[in-house]
C-alpha cells in the first residue's frame, strides 16, 4: 500500500472548493492508501500568528476535515508540532541544502514582494521544512497544487542529495499524486477564477443560512441572454458549475432551459441556488460544530494521530541519524 502525505493549512475554513477538490478525494483515498494528513501549524508561524488565535485556529481545522469525512482510524490525522521529529530532520535537511538554490524559489520572491518587512529565515526555508513534513514518513505520493509544484521537485532533490552523499538508497523520491478527472475545481462568486480563501469569493462549510443567502445574492451576473442559446459568459457558468453539484438534476435542466429561451431571471436563480447549497452544506456545518464542542473526542483524535505519526518518524529519524554517523556509546 502505497504511503501518500498531505498538508492541511492550519488557517482558514474549509470552503465549497476544498471539499469539492482535494477533501473528497482524501476521503476516498484513506481507504486506498496509507495516508498521513497533518495541520501544518509551524509553517503558520512564518507569517507570527496571535498565540491566542493558534490553536483556536488549529482546533477549528481538525473538527472540519473530521466533519468532512476524514477518518482517524483509517489514515493517520495529526498536528506537525507534536511530531518533534520533524523540527529535528528539518535542522538534519537544512545541512545539506543550498543557499542559492532556496532564493530562487517562486514562492520565496513571492513573498519577499508581498511582505518585505518580514522576509524572515523561516520563509526562505521553507521548502526544506515541507520536505522534512514528507520525508519523515518516507512518503511516496504528496497531492499538491500548481504553486507547489517546485517545493515537491526540491524534496526530490533533497531526497537524491541524501542519498548520494551518505552512500544510501533510503529515501523515495516522491511524486505528486494525480487524482485525474475526480478533481473537481469549484469556480468563486465573484464571475474570476476558483474559490478561494485570499480571494474572498467562497462559501465555507461553517456558514450559516444567512451568510450563504447574502454571498450567493450577491454573486456577479450580467443582464441575461438576448438570443436564444447563446453562449454563457464566465461569470454565469460558474453559477451554473455550482449548481450542477449541489442540485438536483431536473433544477439543472430547468434553468439551462431558461437561460437557453432567454427567459431566465438571475435572482431566481440565486435564491434556488443558495437554499440547494444550504440543503447540502447543513449536515457537514451541524458535524463541525458538534466535533467542535466535544474536547474530549477531540483530544482522543489527537492523541491517536499523535501515536501513529511519532511510531513512523522516530523509526526515520533513528535511522536517519544512524546514516549521518549520530550513533550512541
């Protein structure tokens, strides 16, 4: 069984795109796969969140990707700080990577750009702390996004560098896991590109009735078709793209046929669209919110997690320092 790795952003609410993306396949794969999911709290710290708000942070995470179907006893569900291996094969793996080749990286000077004023050692690093997050468990599959695309291809060049240096063959080279057609990208309301945190364009899980009902009202539209059949702009199709998951099929079919005769009215549209997501997001949000409140189903979850990540990368970073020449008296 294959061993695959993925990081969960420590910040943010799950929103339509996420569960509708990567969430359901992650479901999917923890009975495929050996899967470790782990929130990524210290790579929050680059950008020095309130201590007060960490682990609030942290908690509301867990208890939606819990509530979105991820299963503890299946995969391996954790928090990155309390695996201490990690920090420790992260020191290990700075050691042998280069100053010149962490500042080229696009995310890097992408953030440099964004926030000159906090250009701290913690970002330049950070493509060494991901590698340590999927080395640690010796990972061979990791599903990334487009803008972590070069962060896995430095993982793979940290994992050769090992290797050649000590005269081994002990990490995999990691690739990234392709979910193919099952990856399904959910369009924003505001008629650009997918929905996302930074872009404000989402309908989290957490909402509530009436949130959903003001965001999808206010979602960009035109002033309708004046030909029959005719072609939908952008901003249209992703209302539509939305509606095609959450409604039924005879409500699909009802407003293409209205949008195809010119007969559409967007506001009726809306109002359909956010009760059909309000049907669909309403178990998941009262799920969270129990989860939430249930602090020792949540410490049990941790603990777990906690367990089954440290068996695996204390048995790396044993080996790990075995490798590099650390040996006891």
């Amino acid at each position: 069984m294959e061993t695959v790795l993925s990081g969960i952003r420590s910040t943010g609410n799950l929103h339509l795109g996420n569960y509708f993306g990567a969430v359901r396949n992650f479901v999917k794969m923890q009975n495929t796969h050996q899967c470790y999911f782990f929130i990524a709290d210290f790579h929050s710290l680059t950008t020095h969140p309130n201590p007060a708000s960490l682990h609030e942070n942290v908690k509301k995470v867990l208890s939606e990707y819990l509530a979105a179907g991820l299963d503890p006893e299946k995969a391996t569900l954790y928090i990155q700080s309390d695996v201490p291996e990690i920090p420790e094969l992260y020191l290990l793996l700075n050691m042998i990577s280069y100053l010149g080749e962490l500042e080229k990286t696009a995310n890097f000077k992408e953030k440099v750009r964004q926030n000159p004023e906090n250009v701290n050692a913690g970002l330049l690093t950070y493509p060494v702390l991901m590698a340590a997050d999927i080395l640690i468990h010796r990972a061979k599959k990791v599903p990334v996004g487009k803008d972590q695309e070069q962060h896995l291809e430095m993982t793979r060049n940290f994992a050769k560098r090992f290797n050649f240096l000590y005269k081994v063959e002990y990490f995999p080279e990691p690739e990234a896991f392709n979910f193919g057609e099952e990856l399904i990208k959910v369009p924003g309301l505001d008629g650009t590109g997918k929905m996302g945190k930074s872009e404000g364009n989402g309908i989290y899980l957490i909402d509530s009735s009436d949130e959903i009902r003001k965001k999808v009202m206010k979602a960009v539209t035109d002033a309708g078709p004046t030909t029959q059949n005719q072609e939908m702009p952008d901003a249209i199709k992703n209302l539509f793209s939305i509606l095609r998951l959450v409604s039924q099929a005879e409500t699909v079919k009802f407003f293409e046929e209205k949008y195809a005769n010119c007969e559409i009215r967007y506001g009726d549209l809306k109002k359909q669209l956010a009760e059909d997501i309000i049907r669909f997001t309403s178990p998941i949000r009262e799920r969270i919110l129990q989860i939430y409140s249930d602090s020792e189903y949540l410490k049990k979850v941790v603990a777990l997690g906690r367990e089954k990540a440290r068996a695996s990368a204390s048995k790396t970073l044993k080996e790990v320092r075995e490798i590099i020449g650390f040996r006891g008296f």
